[in-house]
C-alpha cells in the first residue's frame, strides 16, 4: 500500500497493485484498473517512486535480492 494524500488534504492508502496509468492534468490523476480515477497532491514522479518502493517491498518481481547482491 502507498500512502497518498487527496486534493483536500485527506490522507489514504491505496494498494498500488490496481493503478493502471498515472496522468498530470495538470493534478496527479490515477486511474485504476477497474477504471475508477483519483486525483491526488503528488507530483506523478513521486507517486512513479512510491509505486517501485511498494513493489520492491512486496518482491512482486522477484528482482530485489537480486539487485542487492550484484
């Protein structure tokens, strides 16, 4: 889960496994797979790096060992 915050200042968590696309409109728009969007303060470089800790954390590709020992 990442931890990001809507336009009016509300905090949430949002499983990063459902994002399917990540816009500026110029707001941050995230659409999820289901095709429910949200819009949130974080620039979408930040949410890119929140979404690769995320999966690092879950080693939902199996790489994160793997990078640590070479």
């Amino acid at each position: 889960m990442i931890k990001l915050t809507r336009l009016n200042g509300q905090t949430f968590y949002l499983n990063a496994v459902y994002i399917e696309q990540i816009q500026s409109f110029p707001d941050t728009t995230i659409t999820l797979t289901n095709g429910k969007k949200i819009v949130v303060r974080e620039v979408e470089e930040d949410v890119i790096l929140l979404v690769r800790e995320f999966y690092r954390d879950i080693n939902i590709l199996g790489l994160s060992e793997q990078r640590e020992e070479e």
